[in-house]
C-alpha cells in the first residue's frame, strides 16, 4: 500500500480502536477511582484511628486528582491536535492522510 493512496476508510479500524481506548481512559479510569475513594471513605470511617485516617485522606485526595487528570486530559489533547491540524490538507501533522479528519470526523 502506497502511503499517498490512504484513506480514512482504509484506517478506519485503526481510528476505532484510538476511539475506543480514549474513551476507556476518559471515563472507565476516573469511574475505578472514584469507586477506590468510596472505599478509601469506608476505611476511615471503620478504622477509628487518626493516623491511618491522615494516610486514607491523602490518598483520597491523589485519586481525585489522577481522576481529573485522566478525565480532561484527552479532551486537551483533542482539542490541540483539532487545532494544530486544522487547515492543513496534505504534509506537515496532517502527512498523506488527514488522521485527525479522520478520527473526529
């Protein structure tokens, strides 16, 4: 296959996939550690001592921050790429394929 003959349908299965696993870290990531910080709640509430409450406090508060993270970082990094390949049809980001046409079209 000659690169400058590359379709958006002859990498659609490829661009499904990215789709897929951008949304898996998007929203499955921060759904895992909200519901560890669910448990991490429980853990302090049950363990009565003020130590092991400090160390579940700080470790709530990571997770929500990871959680954050993993949530707007790949709507950041869309919205650069959307911007950074906008008017470019050929060469440069865009190479032979306009992959990002290809992926939020």
């Amino acid at each position: 296959m000659i690169l400058s003959n590359v379709t958006c349908s002859d990498i659609g299965f490829i661009v499904n996939i990215l789709k897929w696993l951008i949304k898996i870290i998007q929203y499955g990531i921060p759904i895992i550690l909200m519901v560890l910080v669910v448990f991490d709640l429980v853990k302090i509430v049950t363990a009565g001592t003020e130590d092991q409450a400090k160390k579940s406090t700080t470790t709530i508060v990571k997770r929500i921050v990871w959680a954050v993270v993993a949530f707007f970082v790949p709507m950041l990094i869309g919205f650069i790429f959307k911007n950074i390949s906008n008017g470019r049809s050929s060469g440069g980001l865009a190479g032979p394929v306009d992959w990002m046409n290809c992926m939020f079209n």
